[in-house]
C-alpha cells in the first residue's frame, strides 16, 4: 500500500472516525484504523463492533492495499503536520510510514486481517432529509436512560411512516417525543426500531458535516442499522427488546395552563436552581392567579425565589420538578413562549414550544415530593 493525500481531506475523515474508536479496549486491533487505497480513493474503517464508520477521501493511489494505523496518535499527528501532502507506505511488520515535507513519522501498526469485518449496506429502505433527522435526535436524546442495566432505553425509538416521523426516548422520569409530518416514499409499512444512543451522537455529527439539502439513506437488516450519507456509512447493532408503550404516559387531562417565555423560564431555573439540593436538582413551581412562583432551598446553600405575573385560570397548585430536566428541554426547545400544562400534583406535567407546533414537541417530566 502507497498513497499520498491532502492534509485538509484526510483530517476531516479522520475526526469523523474518533467518535467509534475505542480508547480503552480489550481487543488492540479497535484502537487502529483500516485503511484502504483502492483506486483514486483512501477509505478510512473504524469500528467498536457495536458500531462502525466507514469514509473515504481523495488520494493519489501509487500501490493498492491495505493496513491498520493507530487511530487516535494518527489524528494528532496529521493535526501537527503542515498544510503539505502526506505520502503513506506499508512496510514489513505492519509498520506504516508517514512523510510529510522533509519529515518522516514511522507508526506500528497491525495486520488487516485482525480486523473484523463490517456487515454490507442493503438496498435502500427510505430516503430522510438528513436535517429532519439532526431534529428529532437533538430534541430527544438528552432524555435516553443514563443506566445500561434498562437496556431497552439506551436508545429512542424511531418510528418512519408514510406520513410522519417520530423519536420517543424516555429514562423513566421523563419523556421527549417529536412528531414530525413529512412524506417518505417507498415505505412498504410503518417501520419502528430503537437507536442506540451513540449512533444517535454520531448520526447528528454527520449530518452536521452533510449539506443542508442532504438525504441520509436508512436501511436495515436483522441486525443492524444504516445509515449512508453520500459517501459516508454508519452502521449499528439494534437493540433488542420492547420500547415501553409511551403513548399511555402521555397527558390528556392537564388542565392547568401557564405560557412562559423560553428564555425567561430558562434563565430563572439556572438562577434558582443554584441553591437547590444538588442531589435532587428539585425546584417548586407554584401557579396562583397571582401568576407563577419558582422556588428552591436547601440546608447546605440557602432558598431562592423568583416570580413572574403570568395569566392564570384555575386552582392554585404547587409541584415539584428536577431543574436540569427541565434545563436539558430548554436547551433542546425553539425560542418563544413554552405551554406548560398540569393537571395536579402528583401527576405527570406536560411542555410545548408553541413556536414550533409543526413538529409536534413535548416533553413529559414526573413530578418530585417537595
């Protein structure tokens, strides 16, 4: 194997790859990256066996063939080298040297023939406008289970109709779901698979590096999923098991309701929550016709209160929630006033970005004993 590249084409591939590469791993062999020369092209495979990437950039083939080059000390070397091409050369012992200007690097690498071996892309289930996808992802995967003992939430559940899109994750204590209407052609049926949560990191990196306009094409087989965008591949294990049946938390009597604007309600928690228990992150939110009252006190650091006048109809009620949840939604929701919606105090409380009623944005948080 010889080749030579631009410094400019190689980095950007290689830093897409660091997200699989496994650090600290059992198998020596995932800590290296499969690099291939094949025609006018340098393609790039790393893999944790749960998940893969396989990329691909321009070079100037003079030998096809193929090595393994330790992933991470190769990106902090080209990140050093200058902005010269960089010639590559398999020598004996797996060894790979690197030359760049008058500068000469020599890595250890390992046979190719360690390396595992990825499953082939299947024909193309559905086309999704690569934007629409980064949507759902980044309104919903703050709220995947933390605790890989509940594996089934380790992941949001992606569902792909004819007419709509939706992500559901939940950890138990709270839910994010998004509905977004948008038609996919050549679905023979609904499709319903649950995403493990560092494809969904790496999905959103890669359309962060894709054209706005851009379609990742979805497929699957019975073990895994994919997703190709362009010249780009992304492939994962499913998880298995049974997403929990979301729709039977979701509110349907929550009669109490206060809008608040997005960026008044997130500056408030941030403040108050300063001096809540830093176990529980809880928060008090009391709704009177007065308007709404936000509290939190705690033996080690004080109480803080803070008020807004606010148009509400109703009972008086006050519940109680954990202020990063409510923080990770904010963060993740559309500028502009937010509904919340309560029924009482022991149930679930319900938000909406009202400013973004055409994806179909809520979120569900469980209420704390204050």
């Amino acid at each position: 194997m010889e080749f030579s590249v631009k410094k400019y084409d190689l980095l950007e591939e290689l830093e897409l790859t660091q997200g699989v590469i496994e650090r600290k791993t059992t198998i020596p062999i995932l800590s290296n990256l499969l690099c291939e020369a094949k025609g006018n092209r340098l393609f790039l495979t790393a893999t944790d066996l749960e998940l893969s990437i396989r990329t691909s950039c321009e070079a100037k083939v003079k030998k096809e063939g193929a090595g393994t080059i330790p992933a991470k000390k190769l990106l902090d070397l080209v990140r050093l080298l200058p902005e010269e091409e960089i010639r590559f050369k398999l020598l004996d012992n797996h060894w790979v040297q690197i030359v760049c200007d008058r500068k000469t690097y020599k890595m250890v690498g390992m046979s190719k023939d360690n390396f595992p071996t990825l499953p082939p892309f299947p024909h193309t289930q559905v086309k999704i406008p690569g934007k629409l996808l980064s949507e759902l992802i980044s309104k919903t995967i703050f709220a995947i289970a933390q605790e890989e003992s509940r594996y089934t939430l380790n992941g949001a559940l992606l569902v792909l109709n004819t007419a709509t899109l939706t992500m559901v994750a939940t950890d138990g204590h709270r839910l994010s779901i998004v509905e977004v209407p948008h038609k996919l052609t050549g679905l023979p049926g609904d499709v319903r698979v649950l995403v493990p949560k560092k494809a969904m990191s790496e999905v959103l990196r890669m359309c962060g590096k894709s054209s706005d306009d851009a379609d990742v094409e979805f497929a699957q087989d019975d073990s895994h999923l994919f997703f190709q965008f362009g010249g780009r591949l992304l492939s994962s294990r499913k998880l298995t098991g049974t997403f929990p049946p979301y729709e039977a938390v979701l509110p349907r009597d929550a009669n109490k309701t206060v809008v608040l604007e997005r960026g008044e309600l997130q500056d408030a928690l941030r403040r108050v929550s300063q001096l809540a228990d830093q176990r529980s992150h809880a928060v008090k939110f009391m709704l009177s016709k007065e308007g709404v009252e936000i509290s939190a006190s705690s033996p080690e650091y004080g109480e803080a209160k803070e008020a807004f006048e606010k148009d509400f109809k109703g009972d008086p009620i006050a519940i109680g929630f954990n202020a990063q949840y409510l923080l990770d939604f904010l963060a993740a929701a559309a500028d502009g006033p937010i509904s919340v919606e309560l029924k009482d105090d022991q149930s679930a409380g319900q938000m909406r970005p009202l400013a973004d009623e055409a994806s179909r944005y809520r979120y569900v948080v469980m209420p704390m004993r204050i």
